[in-house]
C-alpha cells in the first residue's frame, strides 16, 4: 500500500485539512465512526488507517468496569497458581495411595508449570491476532477439560495419563487466559498499573493459602481425588466467566498481515511480506546484548531446583519424620503400615505384649505422617503468603535508584539457594526452623518474580523487553519440568531426600554466581512491572 507523502500532509495543514493531524507514531484507539464517515469523503481507505494510528488512547484508570477487570484477572491468577502450587500435596497422595514413582509424581506437577511458561509466548502472539476475551474464554475451558480429564486417572495403570490431563492440557490453558489476563490490564489502567499489579500477582497467596490448607483432610481425604480433580475443574470453568469481563478497547486485527494474505497479491509478494512482518516478532538485537545473553543463562539454571520444594516438600517431610523409625522407602512404609492394619484387626483376640507393641509403633508412625502433612501445608501457606508480600514490597524498593536490581536479584537466587540447602540439615523437631526457611524461601521466591521485567528492560530497553521476557519464559520451561523429574528420580534410585535437595539449592547459587557477568547497565525509573511488559508486547506487536 503507498504510504502518505510527508510533503502532502504539511502542505495540506496549511489549508486546514484534517489530514495534516495524521502522524507517524502507532496508537491505540480507532476514532470514532461519526468522525470517519464525516472526513470519509475527502480521506482515501489508506489516509483513514494512518489516521487511526495517529489518535492517542488513554486508559480510563478507575471505574467500575476498570476494576472488576482487575478483580477477574486478580481471581484467574489466584485460580491458576493455586491449582499449581497445591499439586506437591496431590504428587504425595499419589506416590503413598497409587504407588506412583517420585518421579512421575514430580514430573506431572513440574510439567503443568512448564507447559505456562513454555505457551505463554504463543499465547500473546495469538491473543494479538485473535483477540483477549476468545483465547481467555478458550483457555479457561481448556482447564477445565483437562482437570476434568485427570478426574478419570483414579487408578494406578492410569496415573501416566496425568502427564496429558493436567500437564499438558491445563498448563497449555493456563498460559491462554494468564497471558490476556494480563494483557486486558493495560486497556483500563495506565497510572496505577503499579497497583494493579500487585493486586492481580496477590491472587497467587490469596488463593493457594485455603486451597493448600483443606487439600489433604477435606479435600483428598474426605471426597477422594477424582472428585477432587472436578471441584478444581469447577474452579477452572469460571475462568470463562472471568473472560467475559475482558473487552478489550484495542483493535486485535493485523491490518498489515491482512494486507499480504490478500488474494489479489501475488505469492511471492505474500512470502515475502509474510516474512517481513514475523521478523516483528523476532528481535535480533537483544541477542546482541551480553548482559541478556548471561541472564538468559543463570535464570533457567536456577529453576532447576525452584520447584522442587514445591513438588516434594510433603513426602520429604513425611521420610525425615520416619528416619527414627528406620523407615526409609515409601514400599518399606506401606508395607509396615499394611502390617500395622491386620496386627490393629487380631488385637482384639490376642493380649499378648508383641500386639500392643506393634499397635503402639503403628499409632506413633501415624501420628508422624499426620503430623508431617500437617507441616508440609503450614510451609506452603508460609511460601505463598511470604511470595506475595516480597511482590508488593520488593516492587517498590526496586524503584529506588540506589538500589541495583540484578544485583537485588542475585541476591534473592542465592538466598533462596540457601533457604533450600538449610532443609535437610535442619532438626525436624523444631519447627521455628522449617518455618522460618519457608518464609525465606517465599520472600526470595516473590523477589525473584517482580524483578523479571524491570531487570529486563534494563538490559534490552522497551523495545525489546517483551520478547526478552518471552524468550526467558521459553527457555525457564525446560529446566522447571526437567528439574523436580530429576529429583524425583534420584530419590527413587537412593531412597534418600538429601542430595536432591542439595542440588536443588546448589544450582541458584550457581545462577547469581553467573550474574556477575552482566555488565553495568543504566536503570529505568520507575521500574516496570511484569503486567506493563504483556501490555509493551501487545502495542509493539500490533499496527494499530
């Protein structure tokens, strides 16, 4: 399409012709229809398109409608992360109750995890295209069918299914309504996006501190898995609901790619405009930066070991609580407490002294593992609500400007490395201790997160900085899945917790040693928060 001659449109002011308020800069708001049709007539169908880009859009920043937005997204972050970071109690139900290996145990749950961070990218590019509220709506129900479907893997023989249900199907829904949940933010709020923010990243402790606390006595054991897998999936569905409230007040169309799938163009000249437009998508230019080059190496390195705790904390207390009894393997523990069931039974016809011992011992063994699961759901509530306030305060602290943020960074990595390192060693008697790494480690997890997109547009500038946040994502997947499958398989080869745990804790360490290769780089203030990079994504993607 020819484009407006810059001498047309100044020559054009002169005589007062509304064109010469057409500008070169994208916005982000089509005007309105009573003014096309009134300029239609001296406007041709390209002048009118440059005309749209030139109006600029402002949120509305407050309002009802603004705010049940941020409610919606707020639930449907709570409902996502809630289902995830409650999945260490359903892997330990498996492993005791379906005899699942540690892991396959650890791999369905990492996976999911995996499966958003790995689709989200996708799922921006799609969300440009198709449009916020259908790839939300489509999403949500995608997460339901796939909690629904792990409601049917109720046997032994069909726990690998899992691997389909929940990991692949829910995580890959979950990155279809997270990415837009974030993405409709920037179309209601502009000044407090920093609020917003922090209120939508607070669904995660808000919701995962109940769901985590009745997983195992109301949920698990009182209605069983499949029916507890359906109320996750009843969750899941009203994220649909949730993407009804999304309309969003930004064309989603690509009038360019429209513009080279026209049949009236030739295919190579459909080719070679194709071509033109993805490489919109792919910016070269931060791969030439060093310090995103390093940082892109030591985050994924560093998610080795971040989601083990969350997968196999549960059984890990439940084995250090057993270690006195000189139980340790989950096949030496069933066997014991299957024994421990049939001595319960003849108890009542025998009054011999070796009964009332073994009853004994297999009272103080259930008494352990009640007590363990009892811990195991304190630690992740104190993870969780710990996560969510290190994301509002560390938000704020990094817009400090004597505050260097990967250095900030480097040393949340290596904190949480220790917070893991300190958990085998620790007395599990003394549950000051447990608590208190628990803590740690939630406060160094949420520092960790809300540092991700200002550290990123340090390194690669605005333009860049949503593709690097993608890239990371993508490259962040594999180490999240592979991670706590290693562990899982390490403990079933040794029966022992101790060395997963040691490199788990090891490997952050390694990451904030490798950040010390990143260059001094000049910082932005204020720093911008994860939900504006979704926002950058979507207007820098779009030609609008």
């Amino acid at each position: 399409k020819e484009q407006i001659d810059p001498a047309q449109v100044g020559s054009s002011s002169s005589h007062g012709d509304p064109s010469a308020e057409l500008d070169d800069k994208p916005a982000s708001k089509s005007i309105d229809r009573l003014s096309r049709d009134s300029l239609g007539k001296r406007l041709s169908q390209t002048d009118e398109q440059n005309l749209d880009l030139a109006m600029e859009f402002h949120p509305a920043d407050g309002g009802c409608v603004a705010w049940l937005v941020c409610f919606t997204s707020f639930c449907t972050n709570g409902t996502i992360f809630s289902v995830i970071n409650s999945f260490g109690i359903i892997s330990e139900w498996l492993i005791t109750n379906y005899s699942a290996s540690k892991s396959l145990a650890g791999a369905i749950g990492s996976a999911a995890f995996g499966c958003l961070f790995f689709f989200s990218f996708l799922a921006s590019v799609v969300t440009d295209r198709v449009g916020i509220r259908p790839v939300a709506a489509v999403g949500g129900a995608v997460c339901a069918l796939g909690l629904l479907g792990s409601s049917f893997c109720d046997r032994q023989d069909r726990i690998t299914m899992l691997l389909f249900t929940h990991s692949f199907l829910f995580g890959a829904g979950a990155a279809l309504v997270y990415t837009p949940s974030l993405v409709i933010l920037g179309h209601y709020f502009e000044r407090r996006m920093g609020l917003v923010n922090g209120i939508v990243t607070l669904g995660s402790g808000v919701f995962s501190i109940p769901l985590t606390k009745i997983m195992k006595p109301v949920l698990l054991d009182g209605i069983g898995l499949s029916n507890t897998f359906r109320l996750l999936a009843g969750m899941s569905l009203l994220m649909v609901l949730y993407a009804l409230t999304w309309r969003q007040t930004r064309p989603a169309r690509h009038a360019e790619l429209d513009h080279y799938l026209s049949p009236r163009n030739s295919l190579a000249e459909s080719v070679t405009g194709i071509g033109t437009f993805l490489s919109k998508f792919c910016n070269v230019s931060i791969w030439r930066s060093r310090g995103f080059l390093v940082w892109i190496v030591a985050c994924p390195c560093a998610m080795f070991g971040y989601f083990v705790p969350f997968v196999f904390l549960p059984n890990f207390l439940q084995m250090r609580a057993l270690l006195q009894y000189n139980i340790t393997s989950d096949k030496q523990l069933k066997q014991i407490l299957s024994n421990g069931t049939a001595a319960t039974r003849n108890s009542g016809s025998s009054n011999n002294n070796s009964s009332g011992t073994s009853n004994e011992v297999y009272n103080q063994i259930q008494l352990s593992i009640s007590t363990a699961e009892s811990d195991a759901a304190i630690m992740l509530v104190c993870i969780n609500i710990s996560s969510s306030v290190a994301r509002l305060v560390i938000g704020k602290l990094a817009d400090s400007q004597c505050m260097n943020r990967v250095h900030l960074q480097q040393a949340a990595y290596a904190t949480l490395g220790l917070s893991i390192l300190l958990l085998p060693p620790s007395n599990h008697r003394v549950l000051t201790i447990r608590f208190s790494l628990a803590l740690l480690f939630g406060l160094c997890d949420g520092a960790v997160v809300c540092l991700m997109g200002p550290i990123a547009f340090d390194l690669v500038g605005p333009s860049g900085a949503s593709q690097a946040i993608g890239f990371l994502l993508l490259a962040m997947s594999v180490p999240t899945t592979v991670g706590p499958l290693l562990a899982g398989y390490i403990n079933d080869v040794t029966n022992r917790w101790d060395v997963p745990f040691y490199l788990s804790g090891l490997l952050p360490i390694v990451a904030a040693i490798i950040m010390f290769l990143i260059p001094q780089t000049a910082q932005t203030y204020p720093a911008v928060c994860v939900v504006e990079n979704f926002d950058q994504n979507a207007k820098s993607n779009l030609d609008i």
